[in-house]
C-alpha cells in the first residue's frame, strides 16, 4: 500500500512568520492529496486538498503545493496566527483506491 | 446538521470487558471507517465499509469487529479489550466509493482499558 510520510514531527515560528509541513508518497498512482486540521481535544477536519492535475492551490492563508516528480507536497500557511497551533495531518490516496494513507502529523505551535 | 456522531465520547473499561463505540452519519455516505489515533504513529485504519453488508480490514484490525446493517450507522466492537487497545478512536466518513473526497470525522471516543 501507499506509505505516507511527513515532516517535521513539531515545529514552532513566530506569530506573523511563514509555516511549511512537508509529506512524501510512495506510489507514483496516488492522485488525491488532503490535509487535517486537529486541534487539540477536537476531530480532524479537512482544510484543503489538491488533486494530481493542479500543482498548486490556495485558500486565503494556505496553500498547497504538489510536485508529481518528486512525489511530495506541501502545506505552506502564511502569517500564522495563534489560532494556527494544532496537529497538522497529510494524507494521500491511490487513483480508484478506497482509502486515506495518514502521515504521522506535525505539531506547529505559533509563538505569540 | 450534517454530521458524524461516536458514543461515548470518553470510557474506561477493564480488561476482557466487551464494549461497542457507536457511530451514525446523516450524510447518506457509503463509505465508514474506524481510525485509532495513537502518539507518534498519526491515524491508522481498523476497518471500513464501502456500503451496508460491506466490511473490510484496515491496516490495524486485530482485536475489533464491526458491523454495517444499515447505512448511517457502523459500530466499532471490542469483543475482549485488551491493554493495548488504549487510544483515541475516530469514526469517519464520506460520500461515494473512491477515496478521492474528504473525511468528515466523528468527535472521537477515548477509551482506556485497565
């Protein structure tokens, strides 16, 4: 199956400074690419997502980048704020398949 | 309001105590899976259901059961619960077959075996 796996495991920036979490793939069949928000004692929801036909999308303050070559993606959030801090989950799925493949998660804190 | 819920939110157990996790959907969604959530390791999969009468295992399935009589609504059973089943449990699910939509979560069910 499709092993998802991401990084930095925690990371911490300043209020107002840029944040990136990256995630590499292995089957070069994936072909949706979602990402989670938990924050802490809540349920993952669902941010943004990409599909393999689009390189990059973007959503006020994040986006996500998709490199099809390289097999991996980024979630990058811009002027982060407080409300930022939580578990941030990738997760990837192959074409026609039934499942998510969950990366390990990052823990970002924003300094204020 | 569309939505995932899991009952109970939070349960201690003793050990060899069987125990169901509910969780009903009001999406009308085929697909329902069971995700345990652990520190270090993410999110990994018990079982799934792509429609009623339809299971499969997930990455994780030992030690639980499940159960998809109707559509809305897929138990998660731990006929014998064991120590090492301690963790975060996330009921999901979304629309269609093909794993290309997003997850809507349940609020999730701590459950701690003593």
């Amino acid at each position: 199956g499709e092993n998802v796996e991401q990084h930095p495991s925690t990371l911490s920036v300043q209020e107002g400074d840029s944040a990136v979490i990256k995630c590499t793939y292995s089957d070069s069949a994936s072909n949706y690419f979602p990402w989670y928000k938990q924050e802490l004692g809540k349920r993952p929801q669902l941010i943004i997502d990409i599909r393999s036909n689009v390189g990059e999308k973007k959503d006020q303050r994040i986006a996500v980048t998709l490199n099809k070559t390289a097999k991996h993606f980024s979630l990058h959030i811009t002027e982060t704020q407080p409300e930022d801090s939580a578990v941030y989950f990738c997760a990837a799925s192959l074409t026609g398949a039934n499942n998510l493949f969950f990366g390990t998660g990052t823990r970002l804190t924003v300094i204020p | 309001e569309a939505q995932v819920t899991q009952n109970p939110r939070y349960l201690i157990t003793v050990t060899g105590k069987k125990l169901t996790v509910t969780c009903s959907q009001n999406m009308n969604h085929e697909y329902m899976s069971w995700y345990r959530q652990d520190p270090g390791l993410g999110l990994r999969q018990i079982y799934y259901s792509m429609n009623v009468e339809v299971t499969d295992k997930g990455d994780v399935p030992e030690g639980y059961k499940v159960s998809r009589k109707e559509k809305r609504n897929f138990p998660l059973i731990l006929e014998s619960p064991s120590p090492n089943q301690t963790s975060l449990y996330f009921c999901a699910s979304r629309m269609g077959t093909v794993a290309n939509y997003g997850y809507t979560f349940g609020s999730g069910t701590r459950l701690t075996v003593v």
